[in-house]
C-alpha cells in the first residue's frame, strides 16, 4: 500500500516544462512583424504631422531642397585646354593648357602665355556694393554702344607718357548672344594699335612723322555678363597676327565664359 502511493504521487500530469518554452518561441516570432509595423505606423504618421505643422517659411524651405538641381559636375575641357572656375565669384572658362597663372595683376584672374606675354586674358568683376546690374543690357545699352564704352576704356588704359606715341582703336564687332545657361552676354572685339617715332628729338612735326612706326597691332576679345548683380568681363588679348591665324581656337575660349548666382 505504501509502494502504490508513492507511484501515484510522483507521476506527473502535465506536459513537460520544455515543451512550453518551445510553443511560446513560435507565438512571439509570428506575432513579431506586426508588432513592428504597428510600432513603425505611429512614427510616420508623426512624421506626416510634423511636416504639416511646419511653418511656412520653413515648409518653403523644404520644397526648395527637394526641387534643387545637383550639385555642379566637372566640366572636360576640349583637348588642348585647361578648365578654371571661381566657386566665390561664380565664373568659369577655358583657357590654353599651356598658359600660365599671374597672381600679381590685381585682376581677379590672370593668364598669360609664357612664349608670348603680349598674350594674356584676365577677369574682372564688379563690386556688388556699387554695381545694380540687372542683366548686361544695362551697361551701355546695346552691344554697339557697349563696345564704344569698352573702347574708350582701352585708349585710356593705353595712354602713355612718352613722346611721340600715338594709339588708335576701332570696334571690330559687337554682338548679343543667349548662352545655353540662358544668360545674355555681349561679344566684343576690339582691334588697338600703337605708333611710336623713331625721331623722338625732332623739332618739327614732319621730323616725327617721317620716323613713326607700329609698335604693335592687338585684338580684344571682351565677353559681358551680369550676376547677382554684378557685370562681369572677360577679356583675351592676342597679335591680330594671332588672332587672323586661328580664330576659332580664341573664340572657343572667349565663348567658353560663363557666370552665374552665387
């Protein structure tokens, strides 16, 4: 009787305790999922919300920054070509792969070809606190009385102190054209020459006349643009020699220049 009591109550009645763990591990990786999607739905809509409740400006702001343009890539130069761009002032142009930086011009960019320092082009940008321009058809009008503005700059530019040096100029071309960035620029030649005489001590005007000689003959390639308010120009001086022998190759880099807002 004591041995049947003892079977009895030692035999167990329930499942075993592993079995259980193993049910519940099942429950909780079917139940995961949608506990995680219900946690992920409230924090969208938050997140809708939140936008919605953005002020104005600040909405304006957000719209903005997601209908702006990438960023700018690298330009690739044609062969025989180097590309340089002004981040600061916004500009950018081709210019001879050869040539060489001056830094102590006082323009805002200066190159110049190290065979031939007559050959140089520079940039120079108007001040932003003393210049209103709204597009460059506020400098000078049309392209016609732009040049005429350029080259009376040019002949006082040229002026010189010594005896018997005379400098003429004269517009070659002035014309308007709308790059593919939309802007307006004026295209711009000049054609500048300089006469000295060899008889500086002449007394008579006959004496200095018989001696004068062309010092030399140059072109002007200018290039105008305005932005942010500010008129730019771009100017490549070359022999009118050089200029005759392969135009296409300087008007690539004249019509190369580009500015824009920054």
């Amino acid at each position: 009787m004591q041995s049947s009591a003892r079977i009895t109550f030692d035999r167990p009645t329930v499942a075993p305790p592993a079995a259980r763990p193993r049910r519940e591990a099942s429950v909780t990786c079917q139940q995961r999922p949608q506990q995680q999607q219900q946690q992920q739905q409230p924090q969208l809509a938050v997140t809708r919300r939140s936008l919605l409740a953005l002020p104005a400006g600040l909405a304006a702001a957000a719209a903005l920054a997601r209908a702006a343009p990438p960023a700018h890539a690298f330009v690739m130069p044609p062969p025989g070509y180097r590309y340089h761009e002004d981040k600061l002032d916004g500009y950018n142009f081709f210019y001879p792969e050869d040539w060489q930086p001056v830094t102590t011009s006082g323009n805002d960019v200066f190159y110049r070809n190290p065979f031939d320092v007559s050959e140089n082009l520079f940039v120079n940008v108007s001040s932003p606190s003393s210049s209103k321009y709204e597009t460059v058809a506020d400098f000078g009008g049309s392209p016609e009385a732009a040049a005429k503005k350029t080259e009376a700059q040019y002949l006082e530019e040229f002026m010189s102190t010594r005896l018997g040096v005379r400098r003429t100029t004269e517009v070659v071309s002035a014309t308007a054209r709308t790059a593919p960035d939309g802007k307006l620029y004026y295209d711009l030649q000049t054609r500048a020459k300089s006469y000295a005489s060899r008889n500086q001590l002449a007394v008579t005007q006959r004496e200095i006349d018989d001696g004068v000689v062309l010092e030399w003959d140059r072109r002007y390639i200018a290039v105008l643009g305005v932005a942010d308010k500010r008129l730019y120009e771009f100017r490549l001086q070359v022999s009118n020699a050089a200029y005759e022998a392969d135009p296409e190759r300087l008007l690539t880099i004249a019509r190369s220049f580009r500015c824009k807002e920054v």
